[in-house]
C-alpha cells in the first residue's frame, strides 16, 4: 500500500469492496459475478471500523456515518466534533452559520476552492448540520452595546465590537438581541450586554 492510499479503516464499505476486489485480480484470482457481488459488502467492515476506534486510529467522519444510529458510532463522532469544536472553533462556526455547503468552503478557502480538500470540507460541513447533538452543545457567548447610538455585536471569534446595521439600526439593546436570537446561525449563543 502506498502513501496516497487510504487505510482500510480510512475507506466506505464501498470502497473496501472495491478495493477487495482490485487486490484480488491483481493477484491473478478469477471472479465469478457472484463472488464480486459478494465482495462489494464487505461484512466485516464494521469490525474494522469498530478496531480502528478502539485502537485510535482516524476514522473519517463519512466512514463513521455508515453506522450511525449505533451507540459506539454516534459516540465517536460526538467526541470528534467537541475534540474539532475545541480546536478550531472559527471552523466549526462557519460550517453552523453557513446556510449550504458551498458558501462554507467559499468562506474557509476565501473564494479560493482549489487551495482546500473539497471533499474533506464537505463531510465536515455534513456532520456538523446533520448531526443531533451539535443542538446541546454549551452556549458561546456574545456581547453586544450600543456605541454613538449605533448597536455592535462581538462574538468569540472576534477581536472587536462590529457594527450591525439594516434591521438592528436604531434599537434599543433589548430589541437588537431579541432580532439576533431569533437569527438561526446564532441558536447556540447567549448574548450579554
């Protein structure tokens, strides 16, 4: 195996059975339809991914997604995603604010898609809108004030207070934070003045 090829606990069900199936002829087995079938679903691929978490080892996200629904599977990925949140939270609020995939990798490559792993982001960004726990996760906390009567806002991934003008322009503090609650990209933040 090369340095470009994935592990095998890297790899879909899918593309375990496809890789099955090319090692084989490469080495000079003859297949009969029946046993191709039969290797495009691998049965033990679970077992695998199974190991592989016990062992540590990085198993992508659209890998575990194949078993979620099962207790050990949604537990990894709920531990992958608090590990990420940790991380490199501006990352994460990206994928929660955008409002579709496309907008997300625009925003994380700066208008760039070929600098980045497109396929990498899009599973990221899957996850992270498509899975049940990110709701619960603890709130961030926002602040906002009022400044030479123009209302401003400034999250954790912000250094400074940023202006919020159109809708915000001209309210009292109790409506600006009232208008930003009720913004869905803002469902998991508390916002103090």
């Amino acid at each position: 195996m090369t340095k470009s090829e994935k592990q095998l606990w890297e790899m879909t069900s899918k593309e375990l059975g496809k890789w099955n199936i090319k090692q084989l002829k490469m080495a000079g087995a003859k297949l009969s339809d029946k046993e191709i079938e039969q290797l495009k679903n691998p049965t033990d691929h679970k077992y695998k991914i199974q190991n592989a978490v016990k062992q540590n080892k990085f198993v992508p996200f659209k890998v575990l997604k194949e078993y979620a629904g099962e207790e050990w599977a949604d537990k990894t990925i709920a531990r992958k995603l608090k590990g990420i949140r940790k991380v490199n939270l501006e990352l994460f609020r990206a994928a929660q604010k955008a409002k579709n995939v496309d907008e997300f990798i625009s925003k994380i490559s700066k208008g760039k898609p070929e600098t980045v792993s497109v396929e990498v982001l899009t599973d990221f960004y899957n996850t992270i809108v498509n899975h049940p726990d990110i709701e619960n996760e603890e709130k961030e906390i926002a602040f906002v004030r009022i400044k030479n009567g123009e209302p401003q806002v400034k999250f954790p991934e912000n250094k400074n207070f940023t202006p919020l003008t159109g809708q915000f322009s001209n309210k009292s503090l109790e409506k600006v934070i009232s208008g930003l609650k009720k913004l869905p990209a803002n469902k998991n933040t508390e916002f103090r003045i």
